[in-house]
C-alpha cells in the first residue's frame, strides 16, 4: 500500500465544511468521490483541519493509503479534470506509512481578511469580511499578543462543543494592515471549535472601540465576565498552511 500525502486548495463557500456529511456537500465528499472514480477503489481521506461551511483553503493537508501505481503528477492532473471548479489539488506526494494528515500535524495557521470599505462589495464579500473603514489595527494587535501561550479557550468554542478539552497552545496571533485590508493570522497546534472565528468577533470589538485591549484577555480567564460577540462570518477565514515539522514555542503574554 502506498500513502499519499496532497496539498488541496478550496472556495468553502458552496461547501458545507470539509467532514463528510451525510446529504451535503463537503469537501472531503467531493475529494473522496473523485479518487474512487479514478482509483475504481474505496477511499477514505483524513484530513488535517474540519473547516467549517464556507471556510476556505490554501493549504489543507489530506493524506489516504492507496495500492494503484499512478504516478502523483498522473495523479493530480487527472483528479484535476474531474473535480469542480472549487476544489482542486496543488501537490501530491509519497509519504511515510505512519503519516497521517491530522494526527502527524503539529501546527495549523488560518488567516482571516477584513477589507474595509464605505460600501458592501459582491466580490470582496465572497473571501473577506467587509467593515467600515477606521478600524484600530495596534489595538487589536495588542488584545492578540495578550492570548499568545497555552491557555483553555473554552470561553472561545461554539456552544455545543464535543471537546473534552478546550487547552490549546496558541503559537501566534497577529494584526497587519495592509491598506485597506486587515489580515488576523492565528497559528496553534489545534483549534476548537470556531475557536479563529470567535477571537476575530472579540478583537474586532477592540477594533470599533467597544472593548479595551485588556477585555479580551479577561474574556479568556474569566469566562462569563464579559458577554462575548458572535463568531466573525465564516467567508473571511481561510486555513492557510498546516506545519509538520518542528515549531517555535510560544512566549506567554498577559
């Protein structure tokens, strides 16, 4: 048996999120039923992140055992042909028998895009988060910097969550402007649930002047203090990269 390792690239806007579902259309569906009609074998596809419906993907690592001897750039332009315009693979290659997409992954980065204009966008809308110009960038970079380390963001998952733990060691999270477009990356070694999309609400209330930079960090320690916002929409969001190598340890702020 052979194990593949791809590198998949998606538009989650049509998709409702990457794990299969039954009656909807996922991401790890469409890849499966593409690899069945090319392979004429069952496949069954582990993935690195469980984005949600209408997240995207520049990076999201998937990895399954195969025993055909298609070539992998064979591969890729094949499977390319027969997958939708909204999901295609960037890279394929041979990997170790004990590689697993999800469970060998020591960090994944997503990237959240604010752009800011006057008026609501159709196009920019599809990838981004449109808001009212004037945002406070150095504000929001501060609250972010407080919330570097291995902490418990329970206060910070979806309602509902079947986490049976909430602590997770968070990398980095960032603030750049770039013009008109804000960008917030959030590297960690897992997230839970909404966990990208719910820092993203809080930091944007620090962004607008609702909160002090030091409320959010207060929302994490103290969960209840404060009533926390809705997760940021999900267009915004894109899982950017997931590392398998090693990662620089986190210098705990706040």
């Amino acid at each position: 048996m052979r194990n593949l390792k791809l590198v998949v690239e998606y538009d989650g806007t049509d998709f409702h999120g990457f794990q299969r579902q039954p009656r909807s259309r996922t991401v790890q569906g469409v890849l499966e039923e593409g690899f069945c009609r090319l392979l004429a074998e069952p496949v069954r596809l582990a993935g690195a992140g469980r984005t949600d419906a209408g997240v995207h993907a520049a990076g999201q690592v998937v990895s399954f055992a195969t025993s055909r001897p298609l070539r992998v750039e064979r591969l890729v332009q094949v499977l390319n042909g027969v997958l939708p315009r909204d999901v295609k693979v960037q890279h394929c290659e041979e990997a170790d028998a004990s590689f697993h997409a999800r469970k060998s992954a020591l960090s994944r980065t997503y990237r959240y895009t604010i752009t800011e204009r006057e008026r609501p966008s159709p196009l920019a809308g599809r990838f981004a988060l449109v808001a009212a110009p004037g945002l406070d960038v150095p504000g929001m970079a501060e609250a972010a910097s407080r919330l570097v380390g291995r902490r418990d963001f329970r206060a910070f998952q979806a309602r509902g969550s079947a986490a049976q733990s909430a602590v997770r060691r968070l990398l980095r999270l960032e603030c750049v402007r770039a013009g008109s477009l804000v960008s917030i990356t959030a590297e960690a070694d897992a997230f839970v649930h909404q966990m990208v999309r719910r820092l993203v609400g809080a930091l944007l209330l620090v962004g607008r002047g609702s909160w002090e930079s030091e409320a959010v960090l207060r929302a994490l320690v103290s969960p209840g203090s404060l009533r926390l916002p809705p997760p940021a929409p999900p267009c915004g969001l894109c899982l950017m990269q997931v590392s398998y190598g090693a990662v620089a340890e986190p210098r705990l702020q706040g």
